[in-house]
C-alpha cells in the first residue's frame, strides 16, 4: 500500500491517486483518447504498478510517470500515452531551461564583460553597465520564455541546435525590426514623442534636433535601427527655412545701418513678402535674376534709394545669409552626429543604431547639407574621434553625382575623401539594375535606401503601388546555417537541395508564426511607430484595428550565413577559387530566392532574401558544427562561418575580382546585401584609388558596399582617429610607456577617457 | 607583454589599436567584439587594386 511520494524539491507528501488520475485525463482529453472513467481505471492500475517496483519505499515522482506511461500503453490508450510523453518532455525541458536562466543570469550579473563572449554577443550593449545587464537579464528571460511557450515544438529544436537562427529572438513577442523614417512626413504639422508635442520645427538646428529625437524615440518602438531615408532632402527644408529667416533680419539690418533707421524687420518682411506674392518665389539660396530685381526695386521706391545702392544692399545681404546659413547648416550637423554617438535608447543602455542616407538632393540647400553632414564626419567627435553613429549611406546615381559635370559630383568625391578617413560613408548604388528598376527621377522615395548594417526594402507584393523605401522596414528574420546542410548531404547536390528546400519550408513557416504575434498587436503598443504614423498606413488605422494589413509593407525575411563553407563541404571549394563554383554558388542563392518570390506571391506578403549580416551569429553555428562533425578543413576549421556570400575574408583576391564575383548576390539579395573590400592605410588615403574602388562597385552592379581600411586608436590614452608614428594626444611611440602623471593631466583634459585595463 | 611597468609609467609593450567595420556598422574599438569577430578580423587580409594581385 502506498503511504506518501517524494516530490522533486525532496519534500514527502501523502499519495493522492486523484491527483494521477487528474493527470491521465488531461493527456486523454489532450488525445481525444479516453473518459474520466477510462482514467480512474488506469491510475488504480498506476497504484498496483508502483506498489510492484516501489516496495517498501515511497515512489519518487519520475517512478510514478514511468509507471503513466506504462499503464496508459497497457490500457491501449496509446494516442493519450504519447500526449502524456510530450508533456512530460516538454516540463523537464522547462525545468532545465528555468536552470539555465539562473545560470546565464548569473553569469550576467557577476563575470566581466571582457572575459564573457555571451556578454559581448552584440557589441553594441555594453554589457558591464547597470541598464546594459539590466538589458541582457530580461533578453535572457525573454528567450526562455519565447522558446518554451511561443514556438512550435520543431522549430525550437531547430533553432537551440543551430539549424537555424532567429534573430532578435528576445523581441520575439514584442515587435518589428527596423523602419525608414520619413521625417518630412513626420515634422509637417508637428509631432508627439509620447512625453509632449513638438511643433513643426522652423530653422536647420531644430530639423537636425528633430531628427534625432525621432531616431531615438522610433528605436524604442522597435527592436532593429532605425533609418532616414531623405536625410538630405529634409534637412533642405530647414536650411531653406534658416535662409528665409536669415534674409529678412539681414536685409533689415543692412537698412538699418545705412539710412540710420531704427527696427525695420517688420517692414521689411511686409515689402519681400509683397514680391514673393508677385515673383512667385521666396529668398532661398540661388534666387531668380526676376526676384533680386524685384526686391531691389521695392527698396528703391519704399526707401528713396538708388538703385544701385539697393543693388549692393541686396547682394550683401545675400551673401551675408548664406553665410548664417552655412554655418548654422554646419553647427546643425555637428550637433546631429554628436547627438546620435551621446543619446541614450532602451534606458540608457545603447545610443539609437542609426543610418542617415544622402547624396542626391541637388537643390542648393540639399548640397548645403550634404557638404556639411560630410566635414561634421570628418572631423570627427570632440576629440576627434571617429563617429559610430549614424551609419552614413551615401546614394550614388549616375546624371547626378557620379560623373564629372553632375550636379553632385563634386560631393560624391567629398564623400570619398571622407569615408577614405573616417570609414564612412557607405555607398548604395542607384543604378544597380534591382535598384533602378524603382527608380522615378523627382520621387526619392524610389531611391533605395539602407537601414542598419544592410536592410533593404523596395518590392512590395502586398501593394504594387508602394514600391518604395520610406516608411517601411523589416518584420523579422531568421538565418539558415548553410554549411550544415551541406555537410548533412555528404556532397550529394541532390539531397542538399531537398534539405534546403525543407529548411526553407520551416524557416517561412516559422515567420509566418512570427507574424501572427506582430499582427495582433495594436497602435497603443507603438505609439511613436504606428501611433505618429512614421509606418506606412498606420495614420489609416483606429485604436481598435490590429496591424495585420500595414504591417504587409514590411518584409519577412530568410538569411544565410556560410557560402563559402557550404561551396566547399559541396564542391571542394569556394566560389573564389573556380568559376564553375561561382555558377554553383549562384544557383544555390538564386534556389532561395525563388523560394521567397514564390511563397510572396502565394501569400501576397513580400519575403525576402537576406544576405545575413552575422555578427553574434558568426560563432555560433560553427562552434556546435565543430562539435558535431569536427575540425573539416576549410569549412569548419576556424572560429567563424564567412558573412552571407563573401568571399572568404582570409583568401587572397584582388578588390576586383572580389567585387566582380559578389556583385551578382547582390541583385538575388533582395532584403539587403553588402560587399566590403579591406585596403591598407595609404591606398585608402590615396582618394583617386578610393574613388577607383567604388566605381568599380559601380560598373559592377554592387548595391551596397563599403571600403574598409585601418582606423588606429591607442588604448593608453583613448585617442581614437588616423595614428602615424606618434598618437597625437599622449605623443608616445607604439609600445613605448609614459608616465602615470601624464595620464593624469590629460585625463583632466579628457574626462572621457578611459581607465586602461591591461591586455587581454 | 606588460601593461603596467611600475607604478610610474604605462603603456610599454602596448601597440596601438584599429577600428574596423564588425559588419556593415562600427561599434568603436575590438574590446567589445565576440571572439568569432575577433578571429574573424585577424584573419583578415588586404585586397590589391590590380586585376590578379
């Protein structure tokens, strides 16, 4: 006769055969598979089984699951038996996952960041901070709980083995990746961050603080970057505005010291305001020849003057306003790039991820900003230092800024002096055929914009008619580990196009899920995403409608990571090193892209394919690869998989064959891309040969690309910017010592500077 | 190698650092990469403007 039963915190407790037969009910009822009578039969057979094996002892609770189970198959309830199985699993797994949760947030909240890779899973979260933790502590949390209760049973052990990867899986629940803020939209007649209205902002400065406020308060509504799309075409508007201002005031001084006459600014404004009606036009950079005349003669005949001293009057002023303008224009974009490198998103543990996108503005007043958004990355932080953000992406066309004697083009050669130094801009190329395509002269919101570290949205499936960039973005993505398929199919193409084929199939399912969490939500969970209506459509929608139907502008996406090992565990070898590989290695990307174009006509939503850009995710497939198939020489014998389709980062090619052979994964890629070549320091420096680079992307039908080359930073000072020789700021050598004293003076200097920890 | 030589001076046998681009974005100097991205921007090399450097 059985008394009592060991609970698993080692607690006995009296024997309840209620409780057991409670539980097979709810596996029968799970199961269609048995009645309430049916369970009180099996549960008195539990009782007879567990006094056969627990003589004399008080069973322990897997003794009485065992003993279930066993029952449950006697009994012929096999469908309830196999329920029961599940959920017996599925509880331990929860059980050990609640364990590995304390672990991870043990490991959180006590090891340093430096020595702790999970810390350092995205580089961005300073993972040592109190709000960093704090962060990291809640992701935690909230992957334990998505995996446990939100996915489907195949897709969790998909992603905890590695066959795939969902990224931002701790936003699983919440929201969407990323946007393209159109914020011309979003400052014509004001806006609300949630903590008070702004009214439309009147002069460059406040365009440029704007901008930053809405980057910052958009990143709190979601979990990717956030992105301005029109960053030059915007910002025109304010330099236009300052202009204005600045014409009246000057005009009015210029007066005023002449004749000796006291205030006339109102009069003034009344007597342009009066040729604006009748010309047509307002003060602004470049006026009509029919505008300046106009306003001469006006003064002419309301001040008695000569002509041609209203003449002199009118063009002091106008160069005295562009003047305020330019340098207000500059101070603005200063103030921007430092805004965005010091302000804090997500309680103060990140800055906003930000991207600003410009260069085809070709009004007076865009180049205005795209000069000085340029000189304000050149020169760097207060201390010269090179920004992190925003991600600048500097917008190629051709007829615009790409050959000698467009209107741009004396910018686009800036950008390239620029980026030779400071690492950014990047470059979008418009001309690109996926990219032109969309493109409609007059309408930038056709030009292809970037967000984040690649994100590109243009195609839209769901309404042909917004085919555009702006207010639109990414929903989510989840990453294929490529290698392993190809490892699994043992080099038979056959069987790893069915794998693939197969893993594409849970991937969109597992978006789908995804999506119906996203779609449920309502404007109140965004409320400067939806709520101001920087997402496209949401200004349609009521606090009653969910956002399954705008939130079809956005794009699900399918990543990779690994080409190249999954060329070679197939072929033998990657897609540098053969011709014939590179055509395998198109037809493997061109496979998934077909997958996506299908299933976004079936469904009428845009997927899209992603040239994933690895960060955490670089180690983390191949560290279990390593564990399940061992060191394979040229796939899985390093510390990462290569990013999406580059060319191995450790292979040496020259920057054009290496542009020539990923340019065309870049039009199969249509959720975003990027190509990178590494130059030393002094042919970056040398801006021909920069120039040279990015023309070849160009000509090569690349849509996005970057340069990269060393940018020196000495860890005993801080000083971060282009080292020679001598670190300007603490004038030491490479390895040479200073002393304590003059570290301490010059941390009086730079109180940001930070306390040198040692080597690692 | 020494960060701290004596309680005076710092700095001997401590080279100078590089920012590099981790993926598309910045995120400041190496320390706060993870290892894979460490090993990662070792590995990697420089690529000639000529055709078949």
């Amino acid at each position: 006769m059985i008394q009592s039963i060991i609970k698993r915190d080692g607690r006995v407790v009296l024997y309840d055969q209620n409780k057991i037969a409670a539980a097979i009910l709810r596996a029968m009822e799970a199961a269609s598979d048995g009645n309430a009578a049916d369970a009180a039969r099996v549960a008195n057979d539990v009782q007879r089984d567990l006094e056969k094996h627990s003589v004399g002892s008080a069973p322990d609770i897997e003794a009485i699951q065992d003993a279930v189970e066993r029952q449950l198959m006697n009994h012929g309830f096999n469908a309830a038996a196999k329920a029961y199985i599940l959920y017996r699993a599925n509880r331990t797994r929860a059980r050990e996952a609640n364990t590995a949760l304390m672990k991870t947030i043990d490991e959180i909240t006590n090891i340093d960041a430096r020595v702790s890779d999970m810390k350092r899973d995205n580089a961005n979260i300073d993972g040592n901070t109190a709000m960093g933790s704090m962060l990291q502590i809640g992701s935690a949390g909230a992957k334990a709980y998505n995996e446990m209760y939100l996915l489907r049973p195949e897709h969790a052990k998909a992603y905890r083995e590695g066959d795939i990867h969902i990224h931002d899986f701790d936003f699983y629940s919440l929201t969407t990746t990323c946007c393209q803020i159109d914020i011309l939209k979003l400052f014509h007649g004001g806006f609300s961050t949630g903590h008070g209205h702004i009214r439309e902002p009147q002069s460059i400065q406040s365009y440029a603080a704007l901008a930053a406020i809405a980057i910052q308060s958009n990143q709190n509504d979601q979990h990717g970057g956030q992105s301005i799309p029109n960053f030059d075409y915007a910002m025109a508007e304010g330099v236009a505005k300052t202009y204005r201002k600045a014409y009246y005031r000057l005009l009015a001084e210029a007066l005023e010291d002449r004749l000796d006459l006291e205030e006339q600014t109102a009069t003034i404004k009344a007597l342009v305001k009066d040729v604006e009606a009748k010309v047509g036009e307002q003060p602004r950079l470049e006026n009509s020849p029919a505008f300046d005349e106009a306003v001469i003669y006006a003064l002419t005949k309301r001040y008695d003057l000569p002509l041609g001293d209203s003449a002199k009057v009118v063009s002091r002023t106008k160069k005295r306003a562009w003047k305020k303008t330019d340098r207000d224009t500059h101070q603005a974009m200063e103030g921007f790039v430092h805004n965005l490198n010091t302000m804090h998103s997500r309680a103060g543990a990140q800055t906003p991820f930000s991207s600003i996108n410009y260069g085809t503005d070709t009004t007076p007043e865009g180049q205005m900003v795209i000069r000085n958004i340029l000189l304000a990355l050149d020169a760097g932080l207060g201390h010269g230092e090179t920004c992190i953000f925003p991600i600048h992406i500097f917008k190629v066309k051709e007829g615009v800024n790409y050959n000698e004697g467009d209107p741009n083009y004396e910018l686009f050669r800036l950008s390239c002096k620029v980026s030779a130094k400071r690492l950014f801009p990047n470059y979008t190329f418009l001309d690109a055929p996926f990219n032109l395509q969309y493109y409609v002269p007059g309408r930038p919101e056709t030009e292809v914009a970037t967000m984040g570290c690649r994100t590109r949205v243009m195609g839209n499936v769901y309404d042909p008619t917004r085919e555009i960039a702006y207010s639109r973005g990414n929903l989510s993505f989840t990453s294929i580990n490529l290698p392993r398929l190809a490892l699994e199919s043992n080099g038979d193409e056959k069987v790893f196009y069915e794998k693939l084929q197969a893993m594409l199939e849970l991937v969109a399912q597992q978006l789908l899920d995804r999506f119906e969490i996203q779609a449920n939500k309502h404007i109140y969970n965004y409320p400067f995403l939806m709520g101001q209506g920087v997402w496209l459509d949401s200004d349609k929608l009521t606090l009653q409608d969910d956002l399954r139907e705008v939130l079809k502008h956005g794009t699900l996406s399918i990543g990779f990571i690994g080409l190249a090992e999954t060329l070679t565990a197939l072929y033998g070898q990657h897609h540098g090193e053969s011709e014939e590989t590179q055509k395998k290695g198109l037809e493997i990307i061109g496979f998934m892209r077909d997958y996506c174009d299908k299933r976004s006509q079936e469904l009428k939503m845009n997927f899209s394919l992603l040239a994933t850009p690895a960060e955490g995710l670089s180690g983390r497939f191949i560290r279990m690869d390593q564990k399940r198939y061992g060191k394979i020489r040229g796939i899985t014998d390093r510390e990462y998989y290569t990013n999406s389709f580059h060319i191995p980062v450790w292979y040496h090619i020259s920057a054009y064959d290496k542009i020539r052979l990923e340019a065309p994964y870049h039009a199969l890629c249509n959720a975003g891309h990027i190509s990178y070549v590494e130059l030393d320091g002094d042919t970056a420096r040398n801006v021909e040969a920069f120039e040279a680079v990015v023309r070849c992307m160009h000509d090569c039908g690349v849509g996005y690309g970057s340069i990269n080359h060393p940018v020196d930073r000495d860890p005993i000072c801080g000083y971060v910017g282009i080292i020679g020789d001598v670190c300007p700021r603490c004038g030491r050598r490479e390895g040479e010592e200073i002393p304590q004293e003059r570290i301490d003076e010059l941390r009086k200097m730079y109180p940001e500077m930070p306390a040198f920890q040692g080597i690692e | 190698m020494t960060a701290k030589s004596n309680n005076e001076k710092m700095g001997q046998g401590v080279g100078f650092e590089r920012i590099r681009r981790i993926t598309g974005y910045l995120v400041g100097t190496m320390d706060k990469w993870n290892d894979a991205k460490r090993a990662e921007e070792r590995d990697r090399v420089k690529h000639g403007l000529t055709k078949n450097a």
